[in-house]
C-alpha cells in the first residue's frame, strides 16, 4: 500500500507519537472534479522529469559545508577527496557517506521517469499538497526545478531513509529549526541529534533549504503519525462503499487519508509571525496506541493533555510560532469498554528504558587510514588497557612470600595438581582456575602455602599472579564498553575507565593469588553482557537479541561458580527480566505466543543456562578431585568410598557385635560422632561428645552388649547388628560409653545433653541405645542385616526416649568449636540430623566388602556439597572473646572507615594495605544519596506538571539509575543482615555500581547539560580526572607494595581509624 506523501512512504505504526499540533486554515476538500483535473494536469507535466541530480547533490554538499545538516558527520567521499576537509575533521569524528534528500521528492533512489508507478505515485503527492493550500508549490518545483537547493537537505545516509519519522519544525528565527521525532534512536548513540539545528554556509551564492517547504513536509509527517491513521484506512479499503468513492474520486487510499475532513485538521499557516514565539512553545501531545478502534465512530483525531514546555510548568495559554496556530482542541467522547486503554497501553519497550536500534554498519574500508577512523571508539579502550596492563603487572613479584589469603587458595590450587579432594566455602571455578594457572606455569603442586613463608624457587608465584591479574586487567574495558553501552557520553566513559583503572582497592585484590579479581571481572561482564541484551529490545529474537541473553546466563553461571556472592548481580538481572517482562505482560498489542517466546527465552538464558553451567564447574571439579583428601568427611561415605586411596572398600559389608566403627551422621554437612577428654564445663561436667569433620582415632566406637548381657568374646560366633537390637558405643581411646541422662544441651537447652561415662565395667542403663534403621540405599526398606555406608539408621535412648542428633549448632571455644552433639525428644524420622551410618568399619573375622554397592550419584553429592559449603559458611561468624584486627563491619565500607592489613607489618617487609582510592569511594557512596534525592524532586516537578525531560529521556535517565543503585544494593544490603564475618574486600563487588552511579550523575548534570559550555565540560572533566589521578598516585604504594619502616611513608593516613601507622 503507497503513502500519498513521497516523505511518508512508511505508514508508521509506532503506538504513540509525540507531535505539536497547529491549527489548519481550512479543512474542507477539494470537489472530486477539480481533483481528477488536478491529477491529469500533473501527470503530464511530470512525464519530463530529469533523472540526473549529481549537480544538485554537489552543490548541496558545497553549501552544507560538506556535512550533514542534523548530525554534523562529515561526508566520506569529499573528505577523501579534499584535502581542506581532512584538517576540518573534528578529534574522533568518523566521515560517512551522505545523500542528497529532497524535501518533496518524486521518488527515493529511483528517477520518475523510469518507473510508470513511480510516477503516478508522485502525482499523488503533488495533489495533496495542493489540498493543503499551497497550489504555488507545484509551479515552483516542477520538472528539473524540483532539483533546487531550497529543496534539498544534506543526509546521512542512515537518516536519509528515516526522515519520515524525523522532521524539522521551522521557529521565529530565521534558517533555525527544531528537530522532531517520534523514535528514540536518534537521541542515543550513535546519533544523538541536537534538539534545534541552524542551517548556516560559507556559499552566500547558494540558497538554504526553504522554511516553507519544511514547514509543509512537518505537516504531513504530522498528519501520517496521528493515532489510528493506518487501521483507518484499512478499515475504508475493507469498506464497500468507501471503494466505489474512492473509484469516483480517482484516489488512492492513502490519499483519501489527507482528504478526510477529520484527519485533515492539520495544516500550515505562513501567513503570520510571532517574534516572540520560539519552537519549544509548541504542544506536545500524546497519543494513544494506534490499534484501538473497533469502529470508526470510535476513532477520535486525538485526545488531549496538558501544555508542556521543556523546564516550565505546565498550563497558561497558547502560543504561537511563525505563523503556526495552535488548533482549538476538542475531546471526543470514547467509550473503551473499561479498559482505561489510554493509561493501560504502553508503548513496546522495557520497563527499565528503551533498548537502543541496531545501526546500519559503515560502507567496507578501502585503506588502513579509513579503516583506523571506522574504529576510533575502540583506540580509548585499547589504551585503557594497556595501561591496565601496567597497573596490574607492575612489581607483581614484589613480595615474594605467601601473603593474605594465598595461603588458602594457593594451596586450594595444589590440591587440583594433585587431585585430592578438599572442602571449602566457595564453588570451585575460581580455584580451577588457579590450579590451571599454576599447571600452566609449571607448578606441581608439593608447597604447602602457609602464610608468611618465603616462596621456593620451585614455585612459579610470578606467573601464577601475572595469571590472576589479567582477570583484573580485563575489569577496565569492561567498564569502558559497560558506559558505552549505558548510553553515558564520552567524558563519563573516561571516568568510569579511569575510576576502574586507578581504584587502589581494585588494584591490590588484583595481584594476588586469589578468587576476588575472577570474582570482580564476571561481576563486571554479567552487567556487560546485561546492558548489551537491553540494547537489542529492538530486535527481539535476532541473532544478537540471543546471544547477549544467551551471554548473560553464562556469566550468571561463572560469576556464581566462583563465588556464591554472584547471586547478588543475578539478584539484579531477575529484577530487570520481571520488569521486562512484566511490561510486556501490558502490552495488549504483544500477541500470546510472543509473550511465551519470551517468558521461555527468559527461562531458559537466565535459569537453565546458570543453573547448568554451575553444575557442570562441580562435576568437572569431581572428576579432578578424584583422589582421597583432606576434605573426605564433609561428603557422604559413599561419596568417599569411590574416592581413589580410600580404604572403604576394604571394610567389611555387615556389621557385627564387637566390630569398632566410625558413626557419620546423614545430615548435610555432618560430621563424624567424637570424643576427646575434656569435659563438659558445666551440667554434668562428663567427658565430651561432638561432631568432628576431620579423620580421628577420637571418631572411633566399638560396639558392645548390653551390661546384662555376657561380656563381647572374640571366639564366640559372629552376631550381627540389626534393627531394633540394643546395644552399647564405647569410645575406644577412653573406653567410656556413650551415655545421656535428664542434663540440659550446654547450648540447645531443650534437648539432652550426651556424654561418654563410666569404662569397661563401670556403667549403667543410661549407657543403652536402641538401633532403628531408617533405610537402605542398595536394600531399600526390608533390612535384614545393617551395612556400612549403605544402611542408615538412628540411636534412640531406651530410658529417655530421645534420639541421637547432631545438627549445626557450634559450641564455644571450650568445645573447640565443634559441633554439638545432644539427644532430642523430637521423633520426626524425616530428621536426617538424626540419621548416621557406619563410615569405617573394622573387624578381622569378617570379609572386605564388595565396591560394587559403592556408588554415589551425582546430583546427590552436588546437593550434599552445595549445602555443605553453605553450613559452613554460616558458621563463619565472629568470636566475641578473641579481636579480630582485620575484620570490618558494613557500615564501615561506604566511607572507607577501616582498611586491611594483608601481611606482616615489620620494617624489612614488603607490606599491603587494602583500602580503596578515597575520592573513588567517597564520590560514590555520595552520589547515592544524591540520586535519590535527584529521583524524588523529579517526582515532585513532575506532580506538579514541570517537565523536565522528554519521556524517552526520563526512561533513559531510570534505566542506568536502577541498574547503578539497586545493584549496588543488593550486593551491599545482605551484608548488614548477614551473623558472619565480615572483611573491607566484600565491598568491592559493590564498589562498581557506584562507580557507575557517580559516572551517570556527572553526566547527567554536567557532561549532557545543554546548558553549560564545552569548555565548562572540559573543565569539570579535568577537574575529575586529575583529582582521580593525583589521589590514585598518592596512595599506590599500598597496592605496589611499601618498602622498609612504615613511619617513612608519612601522609597516608587521611582517617584516623586507618591502621596504616599502628595497631
């Protein structure tokens, strides 16, 4: 279907559009007689219609000053050509190929003459802007006179074809006018056209475009974008009767559109001028979604809104410009059938901001020089990191001894070498990385990492951190491409870079041996990976719509396989994928199954993909780890039993009386039933029992008859344990028996406390437990005889009733910090704290047992490790008796109140402090609290009907808003909440997002303020940048290392809680 307007040949389809409406001066149609004449009175005269228009373009380029009129982009082939141009060239502009645009055109790319529809499709044309009342235009620009310079604007060849969407309203001064749009393309990069352009030329001897004929294309493109226009006309064209009409007027549909005597109420009136009348006095309307009438009674022309005008309150009276009336408006009734279709319909884009178009890619370079300039903005992060480069490697091997947490993740690394399986709080991806980085330096894993020795020759630690670091290197043009992508200018891409690239605490983390700079660089690339998914809502579905969701979930799953606190950035994409998706759920015009493609799209990048990715780090680590090790007994016996140096498998199957065995309890995270002899400082002040998580002869039991019964003989015939048999635990160091009476817990007051009492002769009925077998993994439910590993049962106290369990509660310091072991009255046999099995077993008079029944799957020890990690973790927390000088408390982070000493502090020791660069910190835990306080006297402006921006502009403004202040929430707010403890490092994830924060408000108010100059920016910039730098350089010594007495370094201390000079 052909518009009637060559400028307008895409009908648009958007939902809403922003127009400024002025009054017609008249809207009554031509007669169809007068039209048919009009119509073979045109198509005659267009038949001699020139083709060739390279004059015409020459000579626009030559009074255009070689430069597109809206963007200012140089024209590529002039450029090349001339040698002038190449000095005119701004710092980092990118020429590119332009086209000659006329403003009444009789076809786009193609000559009239050349094409019969072509040519009827321009008579059209013609026709309506008679209509419009300006019947002198067709004599003024017929045959090769539609070839004029007032005619033709200057392009990119990317707006070229878009300028039926984009227009220019002419204002009160002369060759100025106001660029209008109803996409939001054109404010972001890569254009970010400016609101008004004034066409200017060095060639006083060539004509500017012409006012009027902008002022009419503006109407028409006015008209093209009112609310319902293309479903109207569908409706006409399905029409019967609307056909014969048309047939009877020689109209095209599209015509008809301009000839309605409703649709027509824009027009153009030049006849007056107002001086003191400017552009932005025009009203801006929105309008309703274009596919709501059922009927043409329900169509109205428009509805109305209150006046707006940039930064003024809204109200008062009308105003004009130039000769542009501002229409009486007039509210039609509607009825929507209660749907509230005006506040409920959206237009299509994400809650969080609009995404931002995929652009036409430049013309192929010819040279090396051409292809340089195409990549310009790639040279700032290139720099960037090489600079990077120098930061992180500079004096790496400085200290040559195990400092900090090396002594963890060091060693965590040598277990990989050597594939023995060890147990920690964290995922294992970091530390397999740290394992390859250290096979691929040629370590073999024999050091032991303790803190503080001196590192051999045989260890290659240099390379292991030059490794380490490069994840830290990569951290910079990340956050360079994660400002682009934000939408921020070039001067807050600098200083999100620089801030990255100059940050002490960033830069220390970084050169060590450890899990933060892998843990800080997936941070850095989820949020990446984020923010390129947004800007491809244009393309949903597309091939990079995919890939940056399909990226996402990766880092999601490697950012949590390092550390479990990159649940906090996931945290963040699940809140910006509900409201995504949440808006998409209203939006009536999203068909059903688009909605489902992107509820599964959703599901399967960001949980599937996370989820899968996570599990594959863990069966990649079991496949490693595949020798026995020191972390053995925080996983299930049968995980141990598959364990290669295990000796499970040499145990016998069945268990008899007199066998010594070791008792592990089922419960996640649980350890093996212990005593040693310290006692019970207060209750019963008998001999300990506990849960202990690591191989020791205190875990071993024998088990014996009751004291009724004949005592345990070796030569007597085997008897074989099970269920509901009564016997005696005796330890076997101590040859006390396992015993419980009517004693409160030592901590959990309200079950029984359990100890070990008495000898080989000494005992009692207290000493009595009954075997209750819970089930089987290999005989399910019908036992008949208890195995070890296999076979899980509980221990219940025959006089007190209570079972035996041992979940994760810590006792103090005088337990060693142990688990607690009591005897609990709750019969819940679901209670896996309450369940054991026999782990090792020992008994000469019965056989091995047999590997096959020794299998462990996977998902079952993945789960068992998962919960594992995170029992242990929780039990991190701090000791009230004992100072812990390197600990912090969150609220000590946002203002860098404590730093952390990360190794000895002695004269000849080479010593890191680690703190962050304070104006980096400072700046961004105020610009918080300044976006807040921004947010909320917005809100208040906006109640009250200021308009301070326009709406794509405040969705912009949210978008990097929320993404900066609730990420920096979610990693900072579960901190406060958490019992564990808590060091100055865990902030450093969180640093980022207030980094981008600072970097958003800074360009907010300064760097993208139309009102302050270039060179105010320049200055600010500098300011920033040299403060940033200065600081930077002042304190670097605690990152690169600080050589001899500490009391020689003076001014480092700006806080006096800083323990930079003393304790």
């Amino acid at each position: 279907m052909k518009a009637s307007f060559p400028e307008v040949h895409s009908m648009i389809d958007s939902s809403s559009g922003h127009t400024k409406v002025p009054t017609p001066r008249s809207s009554t149609p031509h007669s169809p007689p007068s039209f048919r004449q009009t119509l073979a009175e045109l198509h005659e005269q267009l038949q001699s219609c020139p083709s060739d228009h390279k004059e015409a373009k020459k000579s626009a380029l030559a009074r255009d000053n070689y430069r597109c009129v809206l963007s200012g982009t140089m024209d590529r082939k002039s450029y090349l050509e001339y040698d002038e141009l190449q000095t005119q060239k701004r710092e980092g502009e990118l020429p590119l190929t332009t086209q000659c645009a006329h403003i009444f055109s009789e076809s786009t790319y193609v000559c009239i003459d050349s094409d019969q529809d072509k040519k009827d499709y321009a008579t059209n044309a013609w026709t309506i802007i008679e209509d419009f009342g300006f019947p002198q235009i067709r004599q003024e620009l017929e045959g090769k006179k539609i070839r004029q310079l007032e005619n033709i604007l200057t392009l990119e060849y990317n707006l070229r074809d878009h300028f039926v969407t984009l227009w220019l309203e002419p204002t009160h001064v002369d060759n100025r006018y106001k660029v209008c749009t109803t996409e939001e393309r054109y404010i972001l990069d890569p254009w970010k056209l400016p609101h008004f352009v004034e066409f200017t030329s060095t060639r006083s001897d060539l004509s500017l475009s012409s006012k009027e004929y902008l002022g009419i294309h503006a109407a028409c493109c006015r008209v093209a974008h009112m609310p319902g226009a293309v479903e109207y006309l569908n409706l006409l064209e399905a029409d019967d009767r609307f056909k014969s009409k048309i047939q009877s007027y020689g109209l095209s549909a599209e015509s008809r559109l301009f000839h309605d005597p409703q649709l027509m109420s824009v027009a153009v009136n030049f006849s007056a001028s107002d001086p003191d009348s400017s552009s932005s006095d025009f009203e801006e309307v929105q309008y309703p979604p274009n596919n709501w009438a059922q009927a043409n009674e329900q169509l109205p022309l428009y509805h109305m809104e209150e006046k707006a005008r940039r930064r003024t309150k809204a109200g008062g009276p009308s105003f004009e410009d130039d000769g542009y009336e501002v229409a009486q408006k007039t509210d039609y009734a509607y009825n929507d059938e209660g749907k509230d279709v005006y506040n409920k319909m959206r237009s299509p884009r994400s809650g969080m901001g609009g995404g931002r178009p995929r652009t036409a890619p430049p013309p192929p370079p010819t040279s090396i020089r051409e292809f340089l300039q195409q990549n310009l903005e790639h040279i700032p992060p290139v720099i960037y990191s090489l600079l990077s480069c120098y930061t992180r490697f500079h004096k790496i091997g400085l200290a040559d001894v195990v400092v900090w947490d090396e002594a963890h993740f060091g060693k965590f690394g040598s277990h990989y070498l050597k594939r023995e399986f060890y147990f920690d709080v964290h995922p294992p991806l970091g530390k397999m990385l740290v394992g390859l980085a250290g096979l691929l330096a040629g370590y073999d894993g024999s050091f032991e990492f303790k803190s503080g020795v001196q590192y051999p020759d045989t260890v290659p630690y240099v390379a292991m951190r030059v490794m380490m670091a490069t994840f830290g290197v990569a951290m910079v043009p990340l956050g360079w491409y994660t400002a682009v992508e934000l939408g921020m200018s070039q001067w807050a891409c600098h200083l999100v870079a620089l801030m990255v690239l100059l940050d002490v605490g960033w830069l220390c983390i970084s050169r060590f041996i450890l899990l933060d700079s892998m843990l800080l660089f997936f941070t850095f690339l989820t949020v990446f990976c984020l923010t390129k998914f947004h800007n491809q809502q244009y393309q949903p579905f597309s091939i990079d719509w995919w890939l940056w969701l399909t990226m996402t979930g990766l880092s999601i799953g490697w950012v949590t396989s390092v550390k479990l606190v990159g649940l906090f950035v996931t945290a963040l994409v699940g809140l910006y994928t509900i409201e995504d998706l949440w808006d998409k759920f209203g939006d009536l015009k999203m068909p059903v199954r688009d909605q489902l493609k992107h509820w599964g799209a959703r599901i399967a990048c960001l949980i599937v993909i996370p989820v899968l990715t996570f599990m594959t780090c863990f069966k990649i680590h079991f496949m490693i780890l595949n020798h026995s090790g020191p972390g053995d007994s925080q996983m299930s016996s049968l995980f141990q039993a598959n364990l290669v140096g295990n000796d499970f498998k040499n145990s016998p199957l069945e268990i008899a009386i007199g066998s010594k065995v070791t008792l592990k309890n089922v419960g996640y995270g649980g350890g093996l039933l212990h005593s040693h002899v310290q006692a019970y400082p207060t209750g019963s002040t008998q001999q300990q029992v506990t849960c202990y998580h690591y191989k020791d002869d205190n875990n071993n039991w024998i088990i014996l008859p009751t004291w009724e019964e004949p005592n345990y003989n070796p030569n007597d015939p085997l008897r074989f344990l099970q269920d509901g048999d009564v016997i005696r635990l005796s330890h076997v160091p101590t040859t006390r028996n396992l015993h419980s009476h009517n004693v409160p817990a030592p901590v959990t007051k309200l079950a029984h406390e359990v100890s070990c009492y008495g000898n080989t002769t000494i005992g009692d009925a207290s000493d009595y437990w009954i075997v209750e077998v819970v089930g089987d993994i290999k005989q399910g439910k019908n036992v008949d005889k208890i195995h070890s590993l296999t076979t899980q049962m509980r221990f219940r106290h025959k006089n007190l009733g209570c079972y035996l369990r041992a979940a994760n509660s810590v006792l103090p310091q005088w337990g060693f910090k142990q688990i607690e072991v009591t005897c609990t009255n709750d019969n819940d046999p679901k209670d896996t704290h309450t369940h054991w099995n026999v782990e090792s077993h020992w008994n000469d008079r019965l056989p091995p047992g047999d590997t096959k029944f020794y299998k462990s799957p996977f998902l079952r020890d993945f789960w068992h490790l998962n919960v594992a990690m995170m029992t242990s973790n929780n039990a991190l927390i701090p000791d009230p008796d004992k100072e812990d000088i390197l600990a912090s408390k969150p609220f000590d982070w946002p203002f860098l109140q404590l730093g952390l000493r990360m190794c000895g502090w002695g004269d000849n020791q080479v010593k890191y402090y680690l703190m962050g660069t304070p104006l980096i910190w400072w700046g961004g835990t105020i610009s918080l609290v300044l976006a807040l306080l921004t947010f909320l006297v917005y809100l208040l402006r906006i109640q009250r009907k200021y308009i301070d921006m326009e709406p794509r502009e405040w969705d912009h403004f949210l978008y990097v808003g929320k993404i900066a202040f609730f990420g920096w929430a979610l990693h900072y707010v579960p901190f406060l909440i958490m019992g564990r403890v808590t060091y100055v490092h865990h902030y450093l994830p969180t640093l980022y997002f207030s980094v981008l924060m600072f970097a958003h408000l800074l360009d907010h108010f300064v760097f993208s303020s139309r009102r302050l100059a270039t060179k105010a920016k320049w200055i600010a910039f500098g300011i920033c940048s040299s403060s940033i730098f200065l600081t930077f350089w002042w304190f670097r010594g605690v990152a690169f290392g600080i050589n001899g007495p500490i009391a020689e370094h003076w001014g480092l201390q700006w806080r006096k809680t800083w323990n930079i000079y003393h304790n």
